[in-house]
C-alpha cells in the first residue's frame, strides 16, 4: 500500500514548512486501547511509520519513531502521538488553524505553540515565547490570537481534567503496521 495522502505544514504568512506523506486511517479501525467514542467520527487519523520522509525547508529528515496524527475539522489543534515499538512516548498537542481539508491531501497553519504530554498525563506547554514572537512578528489577526489561546486553555483543561481527546491516544498499540491493513479511500 502507497501512503496516499498528502500533510502540509504552513506558516501564518502561508509559506510551505514541511509536507509528508501518510497512510489514512479507516474511520473505524481501532489502533489499541484508545477511548472509540473520544475519536469522533469527523476526526482524521493518519499512521506514520517509522522511517517515513519528512521534508521540512531545511532538509529531509527520516521519521524515528511511529506515529498517529489526528486532525479534527474545525478545531484549532491537531495531535501527533509518537510511539515506541508500540508504546507511547509522548504526544504533542499542537495549536493550529482549522486545518483544510481535501480528498487526498490536508494543510494546515502551525501558530508556534504547542503542549508536550506524556503517557501519565503529565504536561508542559511549549513554544509559549516563539508564539508571542511570531505572533507579533507575522501580525496574527485578534482572531487568531484568540483563537489559539482557548486552544491552548482547551487542550491544558482536558490534560487536567483526565478527559477528552487524550482519550483518543492509544497508549499502547495492538501492531505498528497499520500501513499493511486496509487503510482509507
């Protein structure tokens, strides 16, 4: 199978950071011991598997180790949970624009902000001063600024609260080749 669908990162001012290629997950495919009903059915999951191509504008690097990406339409954040065999290690939380959404290919703008959190729930926010930096420096409308900081306030409540989207992180995977099932359309 061909990692058919196609992520792109963006900066505010639309200049293309990386891009990559991953495998769509079906809709209804469980990955492990993940919450079903915290991965809504308008969630976007993609498995990246370790040694996939990552091409940034500062070179191409090899993924290390496993991932799952998930995206919500809409919502200002998106996780990338990485994967130790089939352990997880930690997951990123990262604050975005509504990411656009097309049949075979997903973009989406990094606001520069992000939350770290580990398997326990533990959690430290990131990359708070080079959102401020960009922010300023990229002149993110009032809208955005907004918008990314209830994200971030979304996203530590419900690391806090043991409740929500984090539900819909397996900590531990059933298999790491997902890319060999039958993934999405």
């Amino acid at each position: 199978m061909q990692q058919d669908f196609l992520v792109e990162s963006r900066s505010y001012n639309q200049v293309l950071r990386g891009s990559w290629r991953t495998y769509k997950l079906d809709e209804g495919l469980r990955l492990g011991n993940e919450e079903v009903s915290e991965t809504a059915s308008d969630a976007l999951r993609f498995w990246l598997p370790a040694g996939t191509p990552m091409h940034w504008a500062t070179g191409t690097r090899s993924l290390r180790n496993n991932c799952l990406q998930i995206f919500w339409p809409q919502r200002w954040y998106m996780l990338s949970a990485f994967y130790n065999n089939r352990m997880l290690m930690h997951t990123y939380a990262m604050v975005i624009q509504p990411a656009t959404i097309q049949l075979d290919r997903l973009s989406y703008t990094d606001l520069d902000l992000s939350v770290l959190v580990k398997p326990n729930l533990s959690y430290e926010v990131l990359t708070q001063a080079e959102f401020e930096q960009m922010a300023d420096l990229f002149q993110y409308s009032e809208e955005v600024r907004i918008g990314a900081l209830m994200a971030l306030r979304t996203l530590t409540s419900t690391v806090q609260h043991s409740i929500g989207i984090f539900a819909s992180v397996p900590s531990e995977l059933r298999q790491t080749d997902f890319n060999l099932a039958h993934c999405g359309d």
